[in-house]
C-alpha cells in the first residue's frame, strides 16, 4: 500500500534530484517506483532536469560498452544515466545495437533452474549478458512467466472511484472498496479521469489571473473561482506579494455553533470551506477550525479530494484532462472523453471554449 511521503524523504529527493542521481537511483533509496518518485518531483516544484551533455569520454565508454554487446539497461547503470539518454545517444552514434544472439539449450537450462528453484533475476540476467525484461520474457516464451493481464476498469468501477473523490475519500479507503485494485491503481485511475485537483501547479495566466481577481475580490470568491482552496489562494498571493481584499464580515460571526451547523459540516465535510462559508454565514477560516474541532479534517488535510466548483461544466482536473487530450488528438479525443468524463461529445466542444 503507498504511503506519504516524509518530509526526510522528500528532503533526500530533493538533494539526490540536484546531485543529477538518475530516477531509478533515488527510487531504490527511497523504496518507491521511479513513476512515484517523478510525481513526487512535480509535486514539490523541481524543474525538470536539463540533460547533461556527452563528453567524449562518455561517448568513448557508450562506443566500447555497445561493441561488447552489453544492454542498454546495464550501461545506463554505469554511465548513470536514463536509460533512454543512453538509447537515443547509441542511435545518433550510429551504434544500433546488433540482434542478440539465439538463446542456447544452456541459457534455457539456466533460466528453468531459477525459476524451479529461486534466485536473484538480476544476477541471471548479468549472467547471461541480457537484460531482466528480456530474460522475463524468454521465461514467458518457454511457459514460465505468467504474469497477471491488466484488468480493463469498467463502469462500475469508475463510479466507485468518482463517489469516493466526491466524498473526500483518500485513495487507500477508494480501494478497499476494490479489491482488485491498489491505491496507486486507484490514483492513476482517477488521473485518467480528470478527477485530481489538489496541488495543482500554478500556470504564469493563472497567476496574472490571480492578480487581477484578488483586487476586485476577497479571497473566498477567488478560491471559488479558481477551483482552489482558500488556504491555497492565500499562499500564492504571499509568494507573488500580492495584498487581498479583506473578506466581509460573515452574518453570523462570532455567534455559537448550532447542531444544525454541525450536522451540514457532517455531511458535507469534502467541500471545499469556500463554498461551505456562505451558506453558514461565516468566513472559510471559522469553518475549517469548526471542522478540525468536530474531528472530520483528519486524514484530509493532505487528500487530493476537494470537490470543487466547475467553470464552463468541468472541474479544474476534467478541464486540464480535456485540454491535454484536445492538444495531442484532436475532435477525435472527444468521443473517448464522451465515456470517461459522462457527457456529450457537444458537451466538451462547448466547454473547451470556455475559459475560467
């Protein structure tokens, strides 16, 4: 099951990500998967690296390593580098690699050996002077792997995991309610379906946007408008030195909580405080003490679930899903988003156009 991430762990990222330690590297420092540990990176703001040019010694090695036959993989662990910088460079080098030689009776021997009696992958594949992939998938050849097929999610499914973004769910409790699926399937899922809108990374327009929204409006509106947390509008405005307007005064200030208020936070505890604090009178920061003091911000202070308000029919996550794909496909995105995001193709042409 996937856990948070630490704040020493981040910290260890943070340094190995500027030493230049390629991604498979601080991955198995920090026992997380390479796609984690590059979603984390995003997630803390690193830029992406700019890619460290080949010296001719490099070049030297990249040309010796080739003619020795080794695999891509194992040079890019020398040279450490992303095994894709290695590729691309063989081929500008004119280095294609050359068809690896027929596995004998012995290599098929060897590779029945270990998966008769266990052992080190790795070491097999170094062994036989091949990758691990291709070694996995000789042993599929031969009827030794049978790895699990990927499920395809079904409708069902999809509706748990919208229900569940809907209520603020985390996505450890999403896929106790799957058993057949992970947390991190559950999250990759929901990406798949425009549903994310936490930490979002803010855009240059958005922040010229913001400016312009935090002279004319308080804060409450602006987090409404932007489809962010209060909290979040505030940060940013602190780190582009802007001044708020101050909110007006709730109608129900400084007055007792009631246990009709209580109740609406109970069953509403998933929304964002924005939209909770006009309907109670009272300004986003009184509702979200009132929320830590009924216990129901726990294990959400982190949640990428904010149910939050569409612009032009979509939720900032469904909206930047509907732009990547327009970008990349075309019109012919539409009829596939038709499915996952439940609207009409003329629907998402409408809402394209719209802008917040």
């Amino acid at each position: 099951m996937a856990t948070r991430w630490r704040a020493d762990e981040d910290e260890r990222l943070r340094r190995l990500y500027a030493d230049g330690a390629p991604l498979a590297v601080i991955a198995s420092q920090t026992g997380r998967s390479e796609d984690a540990v590059n979603a984390r990176r995003v997630a803390l703001g690193l830029e992406r690296r700019r890619t460290v040019g080949w010296s001719p010694l490099a070049d030297a090695v990249l040309r010796e390593a080739a003619r020795a036959g080794l695999p891509s993989t194992l040079i890019a662990e020398k040279l450490r580098r992303p095994v894709d910088q290695v590729r691309v460079r063989r081929q500008a080098l004119g280095l294609g690699r050359a068809a690896a030689p027929r596995y004998s009776v012995a290599d098929d021997a060897a590779i029945r050996a270990r998966w008769k009696t266990g052992g080190s992958l790795e070491e097999l594949a170094r062994r036989l002077g091949r990758s691990p992939d291709a070694v996995l998938l000789r042993a599929r050849q031969l009827g030794l792997h049978h790895p699990p097929r990927r499920r395809r999610w079904d409708r069902l499914e999809d509706s748990i995991v919208r229900e569940g973004y809907s209520d603020g769910l985390t996505c450890e409790e999403i896929a106790q309610r799957l058993p057949e699926r992970t947390p991190t399937a559950v999250a990759a899922r929901a990406r798949r379906l425009g549903l994310p809108t936490y930490a979002r990374r803010w855009t240059a327009d958005e922040e010229h946007l913001l400016a312009r929204t935090l002279s004319q409006r308080p804060v409450d509106d602006a987090a409404r408008r932007f489809g962010r947390t209060p909290e979040a509008i505030r940060r940013r405005a602190r780190r582009l030195g802007l001044v708020a307007l101050a909110p007006p005064r709730g109608r129900r200030a400084g007055t007792r909580w009631t246990a009709e208020d209580d109740a609406l936070l109970r069953l509403h505890a998933a929304l964002n405080p924005a939209q909770l604090a006009p309907l109670l009178g009272r300004s986003d920061h009184a509702v979200a003490r009132r929320l830590r003091r009924l216990g129901l911000r726990e294990g959400r202070e982190r949640s990428p679930h904010h149910p939050t308000p569409a612009n032009g029919g979509l939720t900032p996550g469904e909206r930047a899903l509907l732009d990547r794909e327009l970008h990349v496909r075309g019109d012919r995105a539409l009829f596939e988003l038709e499915r996952r995001l439940e609207r009409t193709a003329a629907e998402l042409r409408v809402a394209a156009g719209a802008r917040p």
